[in-house]
C-alpha cells in the first residue's frame, strides 16, 4: 500500500479510537493487524514484544483505574484493547513501511516540500550517530570527574550543540550535493500512488465507522 | 515571519532524537518505576513524574529556533522517533507528540514568539500540562478516576513539566546564549 | 572549466577583535591542483567556505568563477560549478546507501532517471569503488565515506573542487589512492582543486608553487621554497624507530581472548593483548580496521569479548566512576571532549578534578603560550579553529593526568609546529606523572621521540613490531 496513505490511515484510526468506546471493533482491528503482520513476515520476536509492551501497561492502567477510579466493566475493556490496537497500528507502520519509501512517497504523493522530507532523512540516517554520541557525551564527563544525570543542563547542552554542528555540516553538504530549496527535482525512484490504495483505505475506514455505529450501547 | 530552512528542519529532526534516545535511555526507569507503582494501582503516577523531560524537545526547539511551529514538530517528531525506536504508546505517541507539542506552543503563541525568557517558558508549562491532561482524559480514560487521585496527577505532572520544561530548558538555554548560539535571552 | 579569482576578500567574525582574511587576493588556475597551507587557525577553513558560497560574503571583496560571481549564478548550477569535499567524512551524505545517496545527487541536478545507473556507474568505477555501490554509508570507514564523497562530486560533474583536509583521518595508504584520483581529475577532466592540508607528504610531484595562509593573506611561495617545505614530510622523515617490548616489562592493561566485531564481522580475531606501564604504544591500521573500536571497548563504551584487566582486576568489575579516570580516552573530535562555554572554564574543570594540583597558573598561561592559544580566555570553545580545538583538547587532558590516557588521532589538523610543541609536551608530562600514553594516528611526522613500541593492526590482528634492544 502507498506508504503515506497507510500513515493517514494508522493516525486517523488511533485518533478515532481515542474517542470511541466499542472494544469488538478495537479487537477486530487488533487480529487485522497481527494477521497482516504476521503476512509480511513480521519476526516472531518483534511480535512478542510488541504483546508483551501493552500487555503490561494496560493491566496495570486497568489495574490502577480499577483501584483508583469507578470505570465500568465495558471501560475497561475498550482502554485494554485500545493499548493494544495503539501498539499494533504502530508496529503494523514501522514494520512494513521503509522510512526511504516513505519520504519519497511523502515528497510525491502528499507534497510534503522536499526539504521538510529529505531534512528529516538525513537526520534520521543519523541515528546510530546520535545514539553513539549520548553514550560519549557521559564518558566523556565521567572522565573529567562530573557525572552527568537526565537532569544535568550540560548534558543537554552538549547534545544541542552536538546536533547545531552536524545540522550545520550536513545542510551544507546538502547544499553542496546539488539541493537547492524549492527548486524541481526528477525521481529515479516513482512511488505508485494507485486507485487500489484508496479504495482500501477508504474502504476500511467506512467498514470501521459501520462497525462503529452499530456496536454503539 | 521567520521561515523553514534545511538546517532550521535537520536541526530540530537532529534534537528531536537526542530527546529521543536520552529519554530511551532512562527508558529502564521508567519500566522500573511503572513494575515498582502498579501494584498499588499507582502505574499512571511513573507517566505524570517523567512527563516533564519527555516533552521537553518542545520548549527547547521552540526556544533555539524560534519559527513558529518549531515546538510542535520538535514534539512530533520525537513520537516519530518514540515510534521507531519501538515505544510503549504506539501509533498514539504521533498523536500524543503533536498534542504535548502544540501544549508547549501555546506558550510561545501567547507570548507572541517575541519573548524569549522566564515567563514565555512558565506560560508554555502550563499550557503544555492542562492541554496534556485534556488529551489524558480521554486517551487513558483518566476521567474516571476518582477527583482527588485526578487532582493529584495534575499536580505532579504541572511540577515535573515546569522543572523539566521550564527551570532545566532555562538553565539550558543560559548556557546556550553564553556560547552565542542563541541569541541572547532575557 | 573555470578559474577562480579571489580579490580584496576581507572576512571579520562576529564576537572576534581582528578580521581572519585581510584583503586576500589569489587566483586558482583552470586545470591545477593547487594546495593550501598555514597555521592552525589562520583561515583556511574560512576561505574555503566563503568560496563555496557556504557563507554569505561580509566586509568586502569578491570572489567570481570564470568572471561570474558565485550569488549570479543560477542556483540550479552552483553545485556544477563548485562542489565541497569536507573533512569530516560521516557527515556529508542524505541517503542510506552509496547508491540512494547517489540517485539524490542526480535527482537534484534533474538528470533524467533513465541515465542515472550509467552515470553513477562511471563515476564509482573512476573512483575504484564498485563494489560499495549497495553498502550502508555508516557502516564504511572513514577513508571509504571520503572515496563515496570524491565518486559523488564525479557523477555531478564540477568545475571546482575544494577539499578542507579530505584526509586528516585517512590512512597513507588511501591517502594516496585518493590523490591520484585527484591529480587525474585535474590533469585529464581539467577540474580545477584547490585543498587544504597541514600534513604536506605526497604532493611535491604535483604542485610547484605552495599556497601559504598566513596574516589574513595568501602567499604563493616560489619552487625552491616550496621544495623545501615539501621535505620536512619526505618518507625518511616520517619513518619511527619503535623498540620490542621486553617480557619483564610491567604491564598495565592485559586483555586475554579479546574479539571485537562490528555487527558479525571480526575486526580483531580473538588474541592476548598486553600494554606497558609508563610506555608510549603507538597503533596503526588501515581505516576501519578497529582502532576507535578498541579504544572505545579500553574505555567501556564498547562491546567486545574476552577480559581486559586493569593491574590484574576486570576492567568491568571497577566502579565506572572511578574507573574513567584511570583510564581516559581523547576522542576523536575535540569538541566530544569539552563541558563547557569558554576556554577558561574547560581549564577550571580540569584543574578542579585533575589528579595533581601542580598546576599553578603560571604553568598553564606557559603552556597555552607554548600552543599558541593565549590571549583565549574568554573565546568561546566551539568558535575555535579545529586545530586550536584539538591542542585544547589535549592541554585538558593532560592536566586530568590519568595514569593511562588513550589519544585517539591527537594531531588530526595540527601544523607541524603544533605537533613538534604537542609531542615535547606530551613528553614532558608523561615523565613528570608517570603516564601510559597508547595512542592511534595515521600521521608519523615528528612522533619518533615520543614512540616506544609500535603496535600494527594488520589482517584482523594486533602485532607488536621493531627491533629487539639491548638496553
Ligand atoms: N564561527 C566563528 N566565530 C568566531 N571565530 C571563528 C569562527 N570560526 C572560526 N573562527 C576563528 O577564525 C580563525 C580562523 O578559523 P579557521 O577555521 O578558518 O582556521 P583554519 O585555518 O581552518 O585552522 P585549522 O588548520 O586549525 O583548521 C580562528 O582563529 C578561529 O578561532
Ligand atoms: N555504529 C556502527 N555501525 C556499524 N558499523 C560501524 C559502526 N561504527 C563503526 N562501524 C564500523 O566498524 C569498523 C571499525 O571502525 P573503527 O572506527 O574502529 O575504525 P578505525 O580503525 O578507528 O578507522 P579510522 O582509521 O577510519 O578511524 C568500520 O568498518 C566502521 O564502518
Ligand atoms: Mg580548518
Ligand atoms: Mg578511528
């Protein structure tokens, strides 16, 4: 499916069922997505994890709700599934979507201006950089005898500069290969943006507000 | 009005995953404090103490780069990232990081993104942390919890925003104007 | 094909008392490689960027491009024109792969997607990197990111290439594979190169007339001035003289079964490992061979198998705390390194919690003399030229004195001047506190007083090399 029509399509159903209270729909959605997941091959050990995440903190929101608070029976079944449908939409995007794919199609498909989709890219390329540089940044303290904690300024402060720098750097390089703002870029890569996609996802969507509607008290 | 530019987009994509990858980093404590409070039916409580430095990507993009959305996509994009990464919340931090951002906006809103100080970052502490609860009460079905145990999650998440969001982005950003790469603050 | 001409330039830095360039003119001919040179500091970076149009001109002057000025040209063709090579390797790609990022490049320039497989082709091949076409960009080494950067200014086809010390941390040998490629652009493509560079080993065939920048201005120096700076980098001048370590020597970090491996590829098959107290081991390898890698499992920011002990105890058994400041690292970019806002601060940091307090204020004032950084206080640290950066860097650590300190390419962008002050210093300190200095680095000009035993990392092993002493 188009990757930027499956990404409106995973935000808008985690908005709507924000709102909503009908936990047979949330479970249809969760056995769509585990089911799709479980098609595009999804390793068994991502899906472990992304069950074993909500089962976690659903029971112990439901628990804490139940303790806390006077939620209905039927309440705290909608907020159970409602963490679990929250996580698969999430694992069902990140899982089949390559982020490449994804800016290209945003680039072609949504008119996202090139340098909002290709700025991220490069950024995002960077992240194993990134992850890399936090764990030097307290190394690097340690050694000069401070600890740095989550609430150390100068922790934060290095990371800023850190990202200034290479937001300098790699802007410029951009620049330098060729990236102008604006200006008309040809494809080598076309994402297909087909009728099929958007009879699905607009299809799915009505099916999903029929069960809505009918599922109502 | 100040524009996007390439830099100005890499920079707060850049920010937003150290934000990211810092909060993942103390990931462990949040598990830890959520597994130590959930059996006394306190789990929500590990969320409203470590609220403040999740959204602390808006305050600070809002503060460095000044162009008016920067607060709610430094937000967003740390959900992009928070989804990635394999978070807890799922497709729902995309929603929750355009909420918790455009909460921090506000701020800046208000302040008409002319004042860069004190007051701008207490104002967007306030606002990030009413329009978040909002969010809360329907997302986490919070409103029906009892109202004291409610009054009491307001209150530690408006303490951890404002000494995250505020009184630490503050010391950040002094540091940050010290080393001229922000422009000076008041 | 285009010269560029570079008249009454004038560049003056906010928050700084004297301009850096001072009414320079210069001109790089069609077809030339030209080289520059100069104190750490003096403004080769500057000059460069302004004639990349990375930063907008200020005072006065003007540089054009075959007559043109660089703001009148179309946007669409300045990349054509002019294209950047910079010196830090990971930070000049958009894209995943070699490939992808390559496609962007055209894309940019619309070129027409069916003739982009042809023209990427071409290009890797001149540059001799075929086979990397579909690896990952963050997973080559240093000396591979730089060949992809040079096969991608190749593909978009530019006029004039600038290079800001391309190799400062490249190993010799790419080093040369790269100036060829280099050297036949000019001659056979006629692109005209202008690069900037401290370590001055390789070019003497190539370039007659040294570009020095010195006082805001550009000098050209005549052939016979020229040579002679040239000599200072000949191969017998770069050669060092390392001893075997003896089986008595004590030793300070022992590891034993060591593997390090970088996803499933083995850098270092599993071996023994020994490093002398109060020596200095030098390490060298080809880039990406695992250097940084092993330093960063000595320091525990790494993964690797096997045990290092630290006299006698696991390194993973001793306090974090306590032990990063038995055993310090000196990153790789200077800016890693610092904490804090000013110059004068990152000094109190480590005068604070350095291992001695013999550092009187006298001392330090000599010091940053000697390194040519006084008069700084008050500068910001990251406004610093990265020369100045990297002999700061160093000052702070050595007044931390950590009984061992790993230096990981410690004189990456230094002058020769610099590295002479740099090695006698690090001498100086090194016998004063007892330290145990292992340091990596691809340059050897000048080390050959400081270096006791010599380390290679050659075939996925770490291999002692000199000659047995009997003294
Ligand atoms: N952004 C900046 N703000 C203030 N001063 C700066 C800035 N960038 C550079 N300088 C100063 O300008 C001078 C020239 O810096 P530049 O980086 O051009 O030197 P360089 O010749 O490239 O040195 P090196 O060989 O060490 O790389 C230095 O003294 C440096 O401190
Ligand atoms: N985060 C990472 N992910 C994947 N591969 C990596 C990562 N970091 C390093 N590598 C790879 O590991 C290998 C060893 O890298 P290392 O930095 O240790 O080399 P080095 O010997 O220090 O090289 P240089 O002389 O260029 O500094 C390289 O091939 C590098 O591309
Ligand atoms: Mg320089
Ligand atoms: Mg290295």
């Amino acid at each position: 499916m188009n990757p930027s029509l499956k990404l409106a399509w995973v935000v808008l159903l985690a908005l709507e069922l924000s709102f909503t209270q009908v936990w047979t729909v949330n479970v249809v959605l969760i056995v769509i997505c585990l089911a799709l997941m479980i098609w595009r091959r999804v390793a068994i050990k991502r899906l472990l994890w992304l069950t074993g995440v909500p089962l976690f903190f659903a029971s112990a929101l439901v628990w804490s709700l139940t303790l806390q608070g006077s939620a209905s029976h039927h309440f705290l079944i909608v907020i159970f599934t409602r963490m679990f449908v929250y996580v698969y939409l999430g694992g069902l995007f990140t899982q089949t979507t390559d982020p490449l794919t994804l800016t290209r199609s945003l680039e072609q498909n949504a008119h996202l201006p090139a340098k909002f989709a290709y700025g991220f890219l490069a950024a995002f390329n960077l992240m194993p950089k990134i992850k890399a540089e936090v764990a030097s940044i307290k190394a690097a303290a340690l050694m000069r005898g401070q600890v740095l904690h989550v609430w150390s300024p100068q922790l934060y402060f290095k990371a800023i500069l850190t990202a200034m720098h290479w937001s300098d750097q790699l802007s410029l390089a951009m620049v330098s290969h060729g990236f102008v703002e604006g200006a008309p870029r040809t494809h080598a890569a076309v994402i297909p943006l087909r009728h099929r996609d958007w009879w699905l996802t607009g299809g799915s969507l009505v099916l999903i507000q029929v069960g809505l509607f009918i599922g109502l008290p | 009005m100040k524009a996007w530019h390439l830099r100005d987009i890499i920079l707060v994509t850049i920010l937003a995953i150290f934000m990211g990858v810092i909060f993942f980093v103390i990931g462990p404590v949040y598990t830890i404090l959520s597994a130590a409070l959930a059996p006394a039916g306190l789990q929500p409580l590990a969320n409203e103490i470590l609220l403040g430095i999740w959204v602390m990507a808006g305050p600070l993009a809002g503060f460095i780069i000044r162009i008016p959305g920067a607060a709610t996509l430094g937000e967003l994009l740390g959900a992009v990232v928070e989804m990635f990464l394999g978070g807890v919340w799922g497709a729902s931090t995309l929603i929750s990081g355009v909420v918790q951002g455009f909460g921090s906006e506000l701020g800046f809103i208000l302040t008409g993104y002319k004042r860069y100080n004190w007051l701008t970052l207490v104002i967007s502490a306030l606002t990030t942390t009413i329009v978040t609860f909002t969010w809360s009460l329907f997302k986490e079905g919070y409103a029906s919890y009892h109202l004291g145990f409610l009054a009491m999650l307001f209150t530690v998440r408006f303490i951890s925003v404002f000494l995250f969001g505020g009184v630490l982005t503050k010391l950040i950003t002094n540091l940050l104007s010290r080393a001229h790469v922000v422009k000076n603050v008041r | 094909m285009a010269v560029v001409n570079v008249t009454h330039l004038t560049y003056h830095y906010a928050h700084q008392s004297k301009p850096v360039l001072n009414d320079l003119n210069v001109t790089f001919p069609t077809g030339k490689f030209s080289l520059l040179t100069g104190a750490s500091g003096g403004g080769k970076s500057t000059l460069l960027k302004l004639m990349a149009g990375l930063m907008p001109l200020s005072d006065t002057g003007t540089i054009t491009y075959d007559g043109r000025p660089w703001s009148s040209i179309p946007a669409g063709q300045r990349s054509q024109t002019v294209a950047m090579l910079f010196q830090e390797p990971s930070l000049q790609f958009t894209m995943d792969t070699v490939e992808n990022e390559c496609r962007f490049v055209l894309e940019n320039l619309q070129v027409d997607p069916a003739t982009m497989p042809d023209r990427i082709a071409a290009s890797l091949a001149f540059i001799g990197i075929t086979a990397l076409r579909h690896r990952n960009l963050m997973t080559l080494s240093g000396g591979e990111q730089q060949k992809v950067a040079l096969a991608i200014i190749v593909a978009m086809d530019s006029d004039v290439i600038l290079l800001d010390e391309p190799f400062a941390s490249i190993d010799p040998i790419a080093r040369q594979v790269l100036l060829d490629k280099l050297v036949a652009l000019c001659t056979d493509h006629g692109k005209t190169i202008v690069l900037a560079d401290h370590d001055l080993s390789g070019y003497a065939e190539w370039v007659d007339h040294l570009a020095v920048l010195e006082h805001g201005q550009v000098n050209l120096l005549s052939p016979s001035e020229t040579q002679a700076r040239f000599a200072n980098f000949t191969p017998a001048k770069l050669a060092i003289h390392p001893a075997m370590p003896r089986p008595t020597n004590p030793i300070v970090l022992q590891g034993s079964q060591i593997r390090l491996y970088q996803g499933d590829r083995d850098l270092i098959k599993p071996q023994n490992l020994a490093f002398y107290e109060h020596k200095t081991t030098l390490i060298t390898g080809p880039n990406g061979s695992g250097k940084s890698t092993l330093f960063r499992a000595l320091v525990r920011l790494g993964h690797y198998q096997g045990t290092f002990n630290y006299h006698e105890t696991n390194i993973q058994k001793i306090r974090q705390r306590r032990y990063a400041r038995q055993v310090s690292l000196m990153f790789q970019t200077a800016a890693a390194q610092f904490l804090n806002v000013t110059v004068a601060e990152e000094l109190a940091l480590s005068l604070k919690y350095g291992r001695t307090k013999d550092f009187p204020s006298e001392r330090i004032d000599q010091l940053l003399e000697r390194l040519d950084l006084s008069g700084r206080h008050d500068q910001v640290l990251y406004s610093l030229s990265s020369g100045q950066q990297k002999k700061l860097q160093l000052l702070c650590m050595l007044i931390m004195a950590p009984p061992v300190l790993l230096l990981d390419e410690p004189f990456k962008g230094l002058d020769l001047a610099s590295v002479t002050t740099v090695v006698a210093i690090l001498r100086e300190i090194q016998a004063e506190f007892k330290l145990t200095l292992i340091l990596v680095s691809h340059q050897l000009s000048g080390l050959d007083d400081l270096v006791d035993y010599h380390l290679q990392l050659d075939h996925q092993h770490l291999q002692y090399v000199g000659v047995f002493h009997e003294s």
